[in-house]
C-alpha cells in the first residue's frame, strides 16, 4: 500500500536547470495535484488534474509544467529553475474530484534552487 | 477567491489539556467542505477532520472535535486530552463544491504551530 510517491525527497539545482518532480498513486484516484510549501505561507496550488489528458492550473502555475498521460503519474516540470521556486513540493490525490473525500499527500519534495 | 485566516501563529498547552486552534475563512459559496490537516516534523500532511458545510453537527474524531459556526465563518478545532504526539502544525484548509466546472483544489490557513508541555 504505498499511497502517493514522491521523488526525489531533496534535490538542489542551480539557476536555469530544469528538472522533474515525480509523483506516483496507486490508489487509482481519478484527482491529483501539485502544491509548494513556503515558510508562512501554507500550501498554495500549482496545477491539478481530473483525470488522465486533463490538466489545469491553479494558484501559482508560473514556471512549472505538468501533463498525465497515465492515471497513475502526474510528473512536475520545473522548465527554468529560479532561487523562488526553492520550497517544498507536495503532491496530493482523491478518489474524485466530484466528492469531497479526503486528499492524500505524498512526502514532499524540498528543492532548493541556488 | 475564498481566504483562510489563521490568527494563532503559534500554541502551547500542557500535556493532557485541552487547547482550541482558530481558523476564520471568507466565502461567498454556500455549500463548502472544511479541512483540519497536522503536519508533524516529518512533513507528512495527515487529515485529522473535515466539515460538511451544509451539516449543522459538528464533526468529531476520537480526542479532536471542531466548532463549525457557519454564519460566522468559522471553524475551531479542539484537542482534548493533548498528547506529545499531537505536537506539529495545523493547518485549516477549504474547498469549494466541486460543481463540474473544475476541480480547483485547497485553499489553506498559514497554519498554527502547536507545542505540547510534558
């Protein structure tokens, strides 16, 4: 039963690399999504997904790519890494997005961009 | 856009106390769902509680129970009996219905960092 996977669990890039996130669920949850972390700031979203082919944008999406070519993956693109994009990364799923069940996150990713 | 508030950035209690964690939000939607999250130092989110808004009852799970007053948006949540384990961030959280259009997702509180007196 491993839930959501995410990985690296660090990584450190320098300005202008790209890289990419990973998350995996085994749960077959239709819903899945991408939020950062920053210091006194909760947790703010950056792209979600209903289902596999279907991507939108959330709160923050500038500077992240994302696609879903499966159910299970839902991969974070970082196209050019910037020093504002140092945070922690979590990628978080449900069941569906028509019923308010529970999300389940992943460990999170911290990335730190120098 | 909906906002969470909340106002405590930080708590302490002591062992085997109750303690009261605020969270105020701001909406205009009616039908809404509420969220209590924990994240302990290992960074793991793990949901403690949810709220149904169009539930007048207030939710309850084992020692964590919420005080869900909806005119007032607000939404409290209460540690009974705390324990060394429950020391970690709370963050509130709310969601709109999902209504088909699309599926936007958390909009969370700064969080309240909880500390547990032994």
């Amino acid at each position: 039963n491993a839930g959501v996977t995410q990985t690296p669990k660090f990584q450190v890039l320098k300005t202008g690399q790209s890289m990419t996130l990973q998350c995996a669920q085994d749960m077959n949850h239709e819903y899945m999504s991408w939020y950062r972390q920053d210091p006194g700031m909760g947790l703010r979203l950056i792209h979600y997904s209903v289902g596999a082919g279907i991507t939108d944008q959330g709160e923050v999406p500038n500077g992240y790519n994302v696609s879903r070519s499966t159910t299970e993956d839902f991969p974070l693109r970082l196209l050019s890494a910037a020093p504002s994009q140092t945070s922690v990364y979590f990628c978080a799923s449900s069941m569906t997005a028509r019923f308010n069940y529970g999300y389940t996150f992943g460990s999170g990713t911290r990335l730190t961009v120098v | 856009a909906q906002t969470v508030t909340q106002s405590q950035p930080e708590m302490s209690v002591q062992e085997a106390e109750t303690v009261t964690l605020s969270c105020t939000y701001d909406t205009s939607e009616s039908d809404y769902y509420l969220f209590w999250y924990k994240q302990p130092p290992s960074r793991q989110m793990i949901l403690v509680i949810r709220q149904e808004a169009y539930k007048q009852q207030n939710a309850t799970e084992n020692r964590f129970s919420v005080n869900f007053q909806k005119a007032a948006k607000s939404f409290s949540l209460k540690i009974s009996d705390s324990q060394l384990g429950d020391a970690a961030m709370y963050f509130c959280a709310y969601r709109r219905t999902y209504s088909g259009g699309g599926a936007d997702g958390l909009t969370f509180g700064k969080g309240t960092h909880l500390i547990i007196q032994p």
